[in-house]
C-alpha cells in the first residue's frame, strides 16, 4: 500500500519532466507519501560509511583488479537468464532503451562513413557487445546490417541470446555470441584468429558496453582492453549511471526497493561513475570523447528521451585515436 501510493505520487510528478526537475518532484512525491529525501541520502551515507570501514570504498574510478568479472553480478544475472525476452519483464526499461541506443550507435558510426548502404547502413562494419545479456542490442545493430559478436561472462545469457537469434533469418548469420569476459577475448581467442597488419588483437570497428559498466569490478581493465579490441578510430559507446544523489534515489530506493521496476540488488551505487570520472579514464587510455548526452526514463510510458542533464542516466561516444589523431588532427568518427 505505502509503495503503490508513493511509486503513483512520483510517477505523476516526473510525468513529462527534464531531469533537472526530478529531483524536485522526487521529493514533493515523497513529502506527500512520509517518505523523505533526507532519509535517502543518510541511507546511501550510511552505506558509504559501511564501505568505508570495510576497506571497499573507492574516491575515484574503481582500483584495477585486472578483471572485468564481479562473480556476484554474475551470479545474479543467471538467476535472470531466461527473463531477458520479456518485454514487460525484468528487463523492460532495457528493451525500451533501444528507442534511443541504437540510433545513437547507428548515426554516431554514420557520420564517420563515406559509403552508403541503403536498408543496412551499417554492413560492412563489425561491432563487439560487451555484456550483452540476451542479446537485445546486438540484435538490431545486426538488422542494420553490421556483423556483431556479443560476450557475456554468464553462460544462461549467452545459450538465451542464441536460441533466439537461431530463430530470426534477418540476424543469425550476422549476429554471433561467446560466453567470454571482455579481457579473455582481448588476450586471444576470437581476437587473434584474424590479426590487422600491425594490429595483432585489434578489428573492431565500435565496441558497445551498455549499462555494463556499473557492474563490472575493474573498469581501468575495461578500458584497456576497449582500446586493445578497437581499430585506430574506432568508436566506444557507454550507456550507464551517474553517481549522484539523484541517481541512488531514483536507481536503487525508488526502482529497486519501491516500485520494483527492476529486481532488488541490481545495482550497487558505489560502482556508479560519473561522465567526469569515466571520461578521464578514457583519455588516459587513448580515447578521445566526442559527445555525453543526458537519458531521462518516464516510468508511466515506459519510454526514454534524451535530455541535456546528466545526473542519472547518460550515454558517452568515445573514439580511440589513431597515431595522427594524437598528433592534434581528427580522429576517425570525430567532428568534422
């Protein structure tokens, strides 16, 4: 009963809003339910209090472990396996996100090709998911015609995002997956069986990490091994949460604990990053960051719309530089 009427109170008062005013109408709905903002934000201290003293708390981007894989993540996403191609499941909010993630790859990859390919504007291009669950990304980037290998580390992700990519005659000799971390592919296997002249690992033409990062337990070995699979101007795109008040309120204690739009313990604040902290490891690594564009998630339609506010949900284009690029030119798929 107290979540129903506060998740109905807040979904009408984030009805047609910029996230600059979520927060306002966050804490108006949770005035009117006896719910308080500032018994969020002591929770969430609390937590960081709670880390702290344990030895996990992290001031910046997480420490390098020298691996991708947080077991616990992993663990929980095979419980979820078979949900994947709900629509009004689990991941319905993932599904609904498509709305805005594949035309920001697709028109993000276009404007740095000079070849058309009317139908499939992206063939000829391979791209690599990371993390890509049951496949719903990796789908229809096929379907515009690019070759994609999706990876994720759970097994019961990977055989879902088979069998249904096996029943669709437009993506299964486009679309292929591997149950592999992103660092065992970098190191060998897939990424070695057709070397680039000079290149060894590297043949991507974008990598795709959406909302992969804020589960991962090294996001410095992410990133290098973003750049190890990535052709010289390719491009990286990061869809994920921003690490604010905000975003533990609406991400964790409204979604999670509330409303239960998404299973409880999903998402761990403390491995949010912030564009500020994401793009510094990025440059530190050999990319350059073209773009950062706010995503705001209207609960009552389900849908998602671009804003230019950050505070909870953001999408991040990076391209790796070339020799040339590092030099002071323009990279490959930067602005023209």
């Amino acid at each position: 009963m107290y979540c129903n009427k506060f998740g109905t109170s807040l979904m009408f008062g984030l009805k047609g809003l910029e996230a600059t005013s979520a927060r306002g109408a966050f804490q108006r709905a949770a005035a009117r339910s006896g719910f308080s903002w500032a018994a969020v934000c002591k929770q969430r201290t609390l937590r960081q209090r709670r880390s702290a003293c344990a030895g996990m708390h992290q001031t910046g981007v997480r420490s390098a472990v020298h691996t991708t894989v947080d077991p616990g993540e992993v663990k929980r996403f095979q419980l979820l396996a078979n949900k994947w191609w709900d629509e009004e499941g689990e991941f319905a909010a993932l599904h609904a996100m498509n709305d805005l993630r594949v035309p920001f790859v697709r028109d993000n990859l276009l404007n740095a090709q000079r070849e058309r390919h009317p139908g499939q504007p992206l063939a000829g291009l391979r791209i690599l998911d990371v993390g890509c669950g049951g496949g719903l990304l990796s789908e229809p980037l096929g379907r515009l015609g690019a070759t994609v290998l999706g990876i994720d580390p759970v097994e019961g992700s990977v055989r879902i995002a088979q069998l249904h990519a096996a029943h669709d005659p437009d993506v299964r000799d486009r679309v292929s997956y591997r149950a592999c971390t992103l660092e065992e592919l970098a190191g060998g296997g897939e990424a070695q069986q057709q070397p680039q002249p000079e290149q060894g690992v590297t043949q991507f033409d974008a990598v795709v990490a959406s909302e992969v990062v804020e589960h991962l337990a090294d996001l410095d070995t992410f990133a290098i091994c973003c750049s190890r699979v990535l052709k010289p101007g390719g491009s990286l795109f990061i869809t994920t949460l921003n690490k604010t008040n905000l975003s533990y309120a609406l991400a964790i204690v409204v979604a999670e604990q509330l409303l239960h739009i998404v299973p409880r313990g999903t998402h761990d604040w403390e491995k949010f990053v912030s564009p500020v902290e994401l793009e510094r490891l990025l440059e530190s690594n050999g990319f350059l960051v073209q773009s950062v564009q706010g995503m705001l998630y209207n609960p009552i339609s389900g849908a998602w719309s671009w804003t230019s506010n950050t505070e909870i949900n953001y999408a991040l284009h990076a391209v790796k530089q070339d020799d040339e690029s590092e030099d002071g030119s323009t990279p490959l798929g930067g602005p023209r």
